[in-house]
C-alpha cells in the first residue's frame, strides 16, 4: 500500500508540474515579445561567509540541480523545474548536462583549481526562456576569510528584456534567489558542526553570521 500510494504521488505530482512549466513557457515567450530588444551583457555575484575550512566547502559544492530541497517559490514560479545533472563537474573540460522538467542546459567546465576555484560555460540552453535571458557563464570562488571561508557565486547572462532600469532589479533578485538556493544547500551539507556561520563581520569584512545572509553586488552591463 505504501508503494502503490507513493506512486500515485509521483504521476499526479508530475502532470502538475509540467503544466506549470508550459504557462513559464508561454509567460516567457509574451515577455520577450514585448519587452525583448537588443542584448546587454549582464553579471550578478553573491558572497556568504561559512565557519567551515575551503577544503569542506569544496568537498560539497552544489550546481543548482544537485540541491536536493525544494527551489523557493520565486524560482518555482519563473524557472522550470530542476530535475538532476548528468557529469563529472570536478573535470576540467568534462561537459554536465543538467535535466529540468522540460528542457536540458548544458555547460562545458572551464577551470578546476581546488580548493578555490569551479567555473563553468553554457555551451547549449534549452529551457524555454531564451527570449529573455541566457546563460553564458558562471563560478563559485572560495576564498579563506579568518577562521572560515567566503564563497562568491558569480553568473554571468545576456539580457533581452528592456527597460533594463526595470527588468535588471527584477533578474539580480531571481538570480540572488537562486544562488541563496544553491548556498543553502551547500551549507546543509557540510557535516555539522563545521556549517554555522560565525566569525567577526566587522573585522573580516565577511557576510553577516546568522543563516546564509547574502548579499547580491550591483549588476553590470555592457553592450
């Protein structure tokens, strides 16, 4: 009984889900209609500080399908469903494919240097919002900071969407959300008591303690 009412579960959940994901589809394609214009180039980076060394950090870095909670509700409305990814992140050159509920992304690792460095190029995006915005990049940076360690989330995209004194405010909180998202779960999955964030702010110039408060730099543009 307990099979046959999980199963049940999974195939009602699913119609729901891509449901959702074909009106994403449609809002995105009616965006781009109207507001897509020539594309700017467009970076958002996010830091948070962990009481854990860079080693343990590097040891649990996440891409944003590896995260095993649920998106927040923000990314659940906007973006499709991330499902799994298929690749060895940790090998430069290696290319990851990562699953969503309708849609593939695939990106090419470009610079492996532990325990500091993972970063990564878009070399295909399938995800229906391709009017609006692409991907064309991204890299966690870890950094030592005083008895912890700052990690920086960096996505690098092209935007479509004008006026961008209104959609660029808009994509550096979608993006904020998400890199928060893909933290969080790296903090989860630190073995404890190695995660909670401590240290001394003022003096390291680090992200506040207190939960995964991040802090999203202005956007950049260029055309």
């Amino acid at each position: 009984m307990i099979r046959l009412e999980t199963r049940m579960q999974v195939t009602e959940a699913m119609p729901t889900t891509l449901r959702r994901t074909k009106q994403v589809a449609r809002m995105y394609r009616l965006v781009s209609w109207l507001f897509a214009r020539e594309a700017v180039s467009e970076a958002i980076a996010t830091r948070v500080h962990l009481n854990a060394c860079p080693e343990a950090v590097w040891d649990h870095i996440m891409l944003y399908e590896e995260v095993p909670e649920q998106p927040p509700f923000l990314l659940r409305v906007f973006l499709p469903h991330p499902i799994r990814t298929e690749g060895d992140k940790t090998r430069l050159g290696a290319t990851v494919r990562c699953v969503y509920s309708e849609g593939d992304l695939v990106k090419r690792i470009t610079s492996v240097e532990p325990p500091h460095l993972l970063q990564f190029e878009v070399i295909e995006q399938r995800l229906g919002i391709e009017g609006c915005m692409r991907t064309l990049a991204g890299s966690y940076q870890i950094h030592p900071c005083g008895t912890g360690t700052d990690v920086v989330l960096v996505t690098n995209y092209r935007a479509y969407l004008r006026p961008r004194s209104l959609w660029r405010p808009l994509e550096a909180l979608l993006v904020g959300q998400l890199h928060k998202h893909i933290l969080d779960g790296v903090c989860g999955a630190i073995p404890q008591p190695s995660c909670p964030l401590s240290g001394n702010p003022s003096r390291q110039r680090c992200a506040p303690p207190g939960g995964l408060a991040c802090t999203t730099s202005p956007s950049h543009s260029r055309r």
